[in-house]
C-alpha cells in the first residue's frame, strides 16, 4: 500500500461528517461532560448522515462502504473534542456490532443490528467483568440451557454505554472453564434480572457512561445465541482486531489535532517577547512528534489495509495499538505542558485530551498485552520455529488463560466485500440509491458484511492450531 486508497467517495463522506461533527457536536464537548452522558439523539443523527452504518451493506440499513469508511468515521469524530461521545458511538458502530452482521442470523439483524445502525437502539460490547479483564478466557457470567431458553448470571464491569443499553453483544460461559466454554449471545437489556447497578466514575471520557452490570435469573431465548455454542472466545478475540484498529486510528487523529492547536496556541501566546513557538526545544519537540505520528499513521493505515483485504494483520493491529496507546501519553503531556496553565484548564481542549488519552493504552487491550501477542507472533518457541509439521500443541503452549493476548483474524474470501459508488462533490447521503447532485454519494452497491475478518481459517477451540500457524498468538 503506498497511499490509503481514499476516494472522492470518503472525502464527501468525511467532509459531511466534519460539518456534522464540528456544528454540533463539538460546541457540547464540556457541556456533555460535566453532564456525564450526551443525547440519545447524537445516535440517531449520525444514523441519518449514514454514519453509524457506513460499512454495512444496505439490507441490513447500513450504507454500503468499505472498512475506510469507517476509517474516516474514526478520524473525524475526533473534531467533537469529546472522547466520550467518540467512544459511545464507536462501540455503538464498529465495536458492539460488526460481529452480529459477520455471524447473526437474519432475525438477529433485524432485531438487534438495523435498529442500532438506525440509532434506535443502543448497543453495548459485553465482555469484561469484574474479574475478567485482559483474561478473557476466565470470564464467569454462565448461560445455562433451559428447555428453549438460555439462564444468565452473573455480571460485566466497564462497559460502554451501559446504563442505557438496549442490547448487549455480550460474552458468557455456555461450557467448561477456559476459552472453549464461552459464546456470544445478543442480550436484550429489558429482560427481568438485569440491573445497572453502578454507573462508574471515571477518571476521562467523561460523556461516556461506563456501567457495572448485573444478570440474576435473566431468560433470553436460545435463538439469540450468536453463532455456534463454545465458539464465543476466537469470535470475541476476531472483534477485538476492528476495536483496536478504531483506537489507533483515533489515537493518530487525536494527537495530530492537539499538536496542530499547541502550533496555533504557540504562536499567539507570547513569553519573553517573541511566540512560545520561536523557543527552539519545542520548536524540536513538535518536530519530534510530528514525526512519530506521521510514522503512526502509517503503521495503522498498513494493519487497515491488511483487515480490509481480509489478509492476516494480528500482529500489525496490535503493533499500530501499542505504538498509537504509547506514544499519544507522550504528546498529549508535552502538548499540555507547552499550554502552561491554561493546559491544566478543563475547558481547554487540551487539558482533557490529557485525562481522555489515558485510556488508549488500557482499553481494548492494554498496551501490555499487545506486547505479548506481538513477541508470541514474532518470538516463536525454538523448538517449534523450524517444525514443518502441523502437530497439536501441548497443554502448556496453548493459550489456557485465554487471555486477550490470544488474538487472531481471519481470512475470508474476497466475496462479501463491501464497495460504494465514486462521487465527486455535493453532499454525502445514505439513502439508497437516491444520489443528489454533483456525484453525491449514495451507498452504493451492498455487500453481505462489513469490511471485517471472519473465524480464522486456523483456529479452533477444539483443535490446537498447526504448529506452523503464524496467526496463532
Ligand atoms: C473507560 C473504559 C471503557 C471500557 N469499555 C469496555 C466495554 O465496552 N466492554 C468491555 O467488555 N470492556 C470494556 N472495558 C474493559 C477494558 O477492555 C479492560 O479494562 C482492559 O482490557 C484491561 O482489563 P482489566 O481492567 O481487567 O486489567 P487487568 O487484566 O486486571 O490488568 C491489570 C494490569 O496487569 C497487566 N497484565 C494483565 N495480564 C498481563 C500479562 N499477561 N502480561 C503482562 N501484564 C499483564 C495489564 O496490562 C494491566 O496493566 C473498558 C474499560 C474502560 C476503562
């Protein structure tokens, strides 16, 4: 990849979405923050402009793009200033949801997905509980089989727009202990048995509610299970590659506006008779970092082109996840030192783009973690690296804690893949098929799932993968 394929179709898109995003989102950053929640009616505008459903096809009410629609979606919110709302809708579009369209049924769909892609209904990702963070694979929320029905206890710590949730995508034990007992059910929020039972206080992304969840007794009906029954946990890890491609790209938007308003900033604000920007070591500082993002942005945009050609890209992801978490905690200090006190000023952008970027090295994956699964890919054991032959591993190489460290994506086949019509200017729309004037984008052709891997072609729960699989982390 030389260039990110951008078209005429993304920039209308992007353009539109800046508009948006700039004439009403960001004028509420603080607002919505000191609130501690945003309007409900964000979702359904970003809905309208086709932007919650920009890489989905059409019969399922998304517009039809590719995977760098979602990119630009990524990139753009980023000018609401407010990493909550960034996150909300994130989760909402590209995190909680793709994995209903890879593997949900048609009732699923349309129960669960076009209802969220059409902002009615909010979705959340449930998968962390309160002792199952990066370890997945002991996670304890049970699903007992009950005549036609699943029985759900148990409970989810973190989780994104929890307190007002319709659905949760969430992960539960259906099996034994380990990463071959857990599935993925759509789990309707007004079910008897289930409570909000904390909204947590967080230290950023402040807009965002961020809940503690509790299932007593909670009966959904079997038909919601996502998927096979024990196949959750290499689905679970399939999503966690399209949620830590969305953090780096907003981790490389993020620190390449806050460095573009400390240039600003450093040029009006004066000391000693000249502009804070004509002192030489920040003059380097920003050198330096303008430098690491450009190096950033092009690690991420390379593990987006490999997930939206469907090629391996576990370890590019997590590489572009740690690097983005890592190196945003170093621009973002240097960007708020450089704005003296103002930077230390809640109503200073800045000021809570330090306390929001804190997350992008914990969230998703910690930037711990990435560094395991990366020396997994990269650091192979010795006595298997030269192995020709597939063999079953051993207990103690497979991934028992089945932690996030455990990741892997697929291939799928170049069909399915999602296109959109070229457009040139005008305004960008969702409505099928129904382009304005001057090449407005219209969704265009659609496709049977987002631009996302499926179930490794590799991986099984069951079967320890070959000895010579390079996905397997
Ligand atoms: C604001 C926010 C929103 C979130 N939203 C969601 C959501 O919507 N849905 C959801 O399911 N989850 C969500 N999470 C949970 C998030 O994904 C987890 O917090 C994260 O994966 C880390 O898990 P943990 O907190 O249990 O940390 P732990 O797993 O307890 O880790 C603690 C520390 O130990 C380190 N560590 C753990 N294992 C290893 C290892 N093998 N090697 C080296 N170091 C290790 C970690 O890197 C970390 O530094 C959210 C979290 C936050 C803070």
């Amino acid at each position: 990849m030389i260039a990110p394929p951008f078209t005429a179709e993304h920039d209308l898109f992007r353009k539109t979405l800046r508009d948006y995003v700039v004439r009403e989102l960001a004028p509420h950053a603080l607002e919505w923050d000191e609130a501690g929640i945003f309007p409900r009616e964000v979702f359904r505008q970003l809905a309208e402009l086709g932007a919650l459903g920009v890489n989905y096809p059409e019969e399922v009410g998304g517009s039809g793009g590719d995977f760098w629609h979602a990119v630009v979606l990524a990139e753009e919110l980023v000018h609401s200033r407010n990493s909550g709302v960034n996150m909300a809708v994130l989760v909402q579009s590209q995190i909680a949801t793709p994995i209903i369209q890879e593997i949900g049924t048609a009732e699923q769909k349309k129960e669960f997905l076009a209802p969220a892609l059409a902002g009615e209904k909010i979705a959340a990702l449930g998968i962390s509980e309160p002792d199952a963070g990066s370890d997945v694979a002991h996670l304890r929320t049970t699903a007992r089989r009950s005549g036609d029905d699943y029985v759900i206890d148990g409970a989810k710590m973190w989780i994104t727009n929890g307190t007002r949730a319709d659905f949760i995508t969430l992960a539960v034990r259906t099996g034994g202990p380990g990463y071959g007992g857990i599935s993925l059910v759509t789990f309707p929020t007004d079910v008897k048995g289930f409570s909000v039972s904390k909204k947590l206080q967080k230290l950023g992304n402040l807009s965002s509610d961020t809940a503690l969840l509790f299932f007593e007794d909670c009966r959904i009906p079997a038909r919601y299970l996502l998927g096979e029954e024990n196949q959750g946990f290499y689905h679970v890890m399939t999503n966690f590659q399209g949620e830590r491609l969305m953090a780096a790209i907003g981790a490389v938007s993020g620190m390449d506006q806050m460095v573009q308003e400390s240039l600003r900033y450093g040029n009006e604000r004066q000391a000693f008779d000249k502009p804070l920007i004509k002192f030489q070591v920040w003059r380097h500082r920003f050198a330096e970092h303008l430098t690491s993002i450009e190096a950033a942005r092009w690690l991420t945009y390379r593990a987006c082109d490999l997930f939206a050609r469907k090629e391996p890209a576990v370890k590019e992801i997590s590489m572009a996840k740690l690097f983005t978490g890592d190196l945003i905690q170093r621009v973002v200090y240097d960007c708020m030192q450089f704005h003296g006190g103002m930077g230390y000023v809640v109503e200073t952008p800045v000021a809570r783009a330090f306390r929001d970027a804190r997350l992008l090295s914990i969230g998703g994956g910690t930037s711990e973690i990435m560094k395991e699964i990366i020396a997994k890919l990269v650091c192979p054991p010795q006595s298997r690296a030269n192995d020709p032959q597939p063999r079953r591993r051993s207990r103690r190489s497979r991934p028992s804690s089945g932690s996030r460290s455990a990741s892997c994506a697929g291939r799928t086949s170049a069909a399915g893949r999602t296109s959109a019509r070229s457009g040139s200017g005008g305004s960008w729309s969702r409505s099928s098929g129904s382009s304005s004037a001057a090449g407005s984008w219209s969704g265009g052709s659609s496709a049977s799932s987002p631009s996302r891997p499926t179930r490794p072609s590799c991986w099984s729960p069951t079967t320890a993968p070959s000895s010579t699989c390079s996905c397997w982390a």
